[in-house]
C-alpha cells in the first residue's frame, strides 16, 4: 500500500490529528441503544496507536429525515467505556464552540464534534470536486487547528463529501488501523488471491454482486462462482428457469430503475461465463410459515424461495474445503426467519471451518459473523456494505482516491511538518 500514506509512515506524539470515523451503527428505534457496536469496536486499535495524540474525532449517525439521526453524544460515551478512557462531547462541529475546545486539547485527550451531517455542506456538496470540498466552511475552519487528517471511515468511502474526501488538499491524510487492514485485506480479493478462488455471492444487490462477479471474471483470477440468495434467484432465471412470477417480481421491485441494467448483465454473464457459475440446484420455499425443499427442476412455484437446499450446500462444501481463498458476500436466505437460516448459517460455518484465507464482505454478512461471535475464525470481516462492494467490483472510492492524492502531495515535505519518516 505504498501509494497510502498510513500510521507506520508517521509519528504523531503531541500533534493535534482529526480522526474521521465511520460508526454510523444500528439503534433501537424506541431507546436508541445500539443493536450493534461493532464498528465502534473496530476503530479501537488506531486510537491506540494515537494515545499520544490530541485527538478530535468527527463522525455520522444515519442521516437528516431519518429516525436514527442523533448526535455523537452516546457514540462518545460507548466508545469512552470500551477503551476505559474519556472522551469529551462537543455539541458543535466547526463553530466556537468546537474550535475553543480543540484549541485546549491536551496530549492524551480525545475530543468528539457532533454528527458531521448535521453541517448542510456535508450533505449538498456530494458530487463537488476535492477542489471544491476543501472549501467547505466544516475544511476551512478546522484545517487550520490541526496538523494531519486520519481515517478509518472505510464504510463511507465510496461516498464522497467534505468530511470525507477535503482535507487532502490542505493537509497529510493518512490511513487508520482500520482503513488500512480494509485495503491490505480487500486487495487480496482483487488482485493477487490464493488459488483455488472462490467467491460466494448473495443477498438481495444483485446488481452490486453481479458486477462483483464480472470484475473478478474479467480479471481471471476466480474459479468458481457459486450464486445464493436474491443473486442465485435470478441467475436460475437468467439461466433460463422460470422461478414464479413472484419471485421475478421481487427482483424486480428490489432493484427498481436498476433492474433492466442488471438483468442484461445477468443474461450476459451466463450466456458468455456459465463454466464459473454454480447455481442453486435445490432451494427451501415457504408455504404458509413452513419450510418446504423443492428440486428447481420443479420450479416455477408461486411461493417465495427463501433459501438454498442441502444439495446445493453439498455441491459448496467441498470447493470451500479445497480452496486457497473464499470470498462471501451477502446471505445466501432470509435468515431473520429462524425456519429459512439454515443456508446461510451452513456457509458461515464452512467459511470458519475452512484453512482458506476467507474474506466477508460488509452489511448483513458482516453483521451475521459479528454477532456470532466468530469474528476470530475469519480472516477479515469488512465493516463495509457499499463500499465494500464497491472495491470488490473495480468501481472508484473517492476517499481512497483523497488517500492517494494526499500522498503524492504531501510526502515529501513530512519532514518539514515535523512528522518523521519511519
């Protein structure tokens, strides 16, 4: 990751280092208590690395009109008793108030500014050049007070805003713990993997994942593809089986204005690379509450599929087994209902059990192994949905790019700015 500048390049003892994160983090809509905290936990090991550091953190919660929109007040609080360390609350992003409190930060404190979307320039300025974010009133006020931009906010990179992409201009960005564990890891999957590859791919963006599937074809650097979930459904269909018009219906509300791109990407994959394609040969359909298996040779049904079938996994087990490097992204059945988890579950646990290096992509995929409490028993476990998604696809991530840029303009005046070379 020579390109990135990240905290092993630097030393930072007693520089004022504004920390952009992403916990934007599931809240129960009555209390507002976290469902999960997981992304909160992630960010831990670069605030470590920054103990010695006078450390102002800027983040996200949802987003206006939204319910779970809130300030960072509870974030900083969680945050503050996971690392047993106390992190300020201001209720300010880039007025007085903010600027007074950075200015009378001390070396070892951490400061949290409230949810950066709660700045309207945050949220109009999505499409404006890096040129154009850098000046935004949240760069202008806050570039001034301190010395270098960090970031661990991997799961809004493919987003572009003056939080998140500004500060390159006007300052060195580096690569948190977290951004840079993301890139090393994600790299593996899109460049240079283990062989035999295999990428499970599912979930209900067919769209994302079939253009995850395509960027790994074109590369030649997969084996084989076996499709679950949503994304199985509509490769069957693709293929040429009718899977009930309810079914097709489904894919089709599910992606919406997208539907006709993805369908014609769909139709092209298999009819040009079918030999990577293993699709579902049995699935689980619900019929009044029930689980019940049918062959797909059986289909059409006019009863939603919500799961892959056991003939299915047993055709996935042995490539998982054999395989050099697993990739999965995104459930392979409605697994909120206890009835339809069986899928999904079975290829959690082949991706814990297996020798492989496994990667799992971010949203409910993530989530799944995070509450599991396996974390442990894969390789990486993404924090990002979108973005994650995005990378694994070949598509352009604004904050990585505002990564490299920062790179190319800083890194040879570091010395200068007294942040040593190691």
């Amino acid at each position: 990751m020579s390109d990135v500048l990240t905290l092993d390049n630097v030393r930072l003892g007693g520089k004022v280092v504004l920390y952009r994160v992403d916990v934007n983090s599931p809240l129960e809509p009555s209390t507002g208590a976290f469902l999960d905290d997981s992304r909160l936990r992630a960010i831990i090991p670069t605030l470590n690395s920054l103990k010695n550091s006078k450390i102002v953190m800027i983040g996200h919660q949802s987003r206006p009109g939204k319910i779970d929109f809130t300030d960072m007040s509870q974030h900083a609080d969680r945050i503050s008793r996971l690392i047993g360390k106390k992190i300020s609350f201001v209720a300010d992003i880039c007025g007085e108030a903010a600027i007074e409190a950075i200015r009378n930060l001390k070396t070892g404190e951490i400061l949290f500014l409230d949810n950066i979307r709660m700045h309207d320039d945050e949220n109009s300025m999505k499409k404006a050049s890096p040129e154009e974010t850098a000046s935004s009133e949240i760069i202008q006020k806050l570039a001034p007070l301190i010395d270098v931009y960090v970031t661990d906010a991997f799961a809004a990179a493919h987003r572009n805003s003056p939080s998140l992409t500004g500060f390159s201009e006007v300052v060195p960005c580096i690569a948190g713990r977290l951004m840079a564990k993301e890139i090393d890891n994600l790299q593996i999957a899109v460049s240079d993997p283990p062989r035999p590859y295999i990428a499970i791919l599912g979930g209900t963006k067919c769209d994302d994942s079939l253009r995850v599937a395509k960027n790994l074809i074109d590369k030649n650097i997969i084996d084989t593809i076996p499709v679950v979930g949503v994304v199985g459904n509509m490769m069957l269909w693709a293929s040429g089986i009718d899977i009930g018009e309810g079914n097709k219906s489904f894919i089709r509300n599910a992606l919406g204005d997208e539907f006709q791109e993805t369908w014609d990407l769909a139709v092209n994959l298999y009819e040009n690379h079918s030999e990577y394609f293993l699709l579902p040969t049995d699935v689980a359909i619900e019929v009044d509450g029930n689980r019940v298996a049918m062959n797909v040779k059986n289909l059409p049904t006019n009863h939603p599929i919500y799961d892959i079938g056991i003939s299915t996994l047993m055709q996935i087990r042995p490539l998982m087994i054999n395989a050099g490097c697993i990739l999965w992204n995104g459930p392979a059945s409605y697994f909120e209902l206890p009835g339809f988890a069986f899928g999904t579950i079975e290829i959690l646990n082949m991706c814990t059990e297996s020798s492989a290096v496994t990667i799992v992509g971010g949203g409910h995929t993530s989530a799944l192994v995070s509450n599991r409490g396996v974390v442990d028993l894969v390789t990486h476990n993404s924090t990002g949905g979108g973005a994650c998604l995005t990378m694994l696809s070949g598509g352009f991530m604004p904050v990585l790019d505002s990564l490299v840029r920062s790179n190319t303009k800083f890194r040879s005046i570091l010395s200068s700015l007294e942040l040593d070379n190691r």
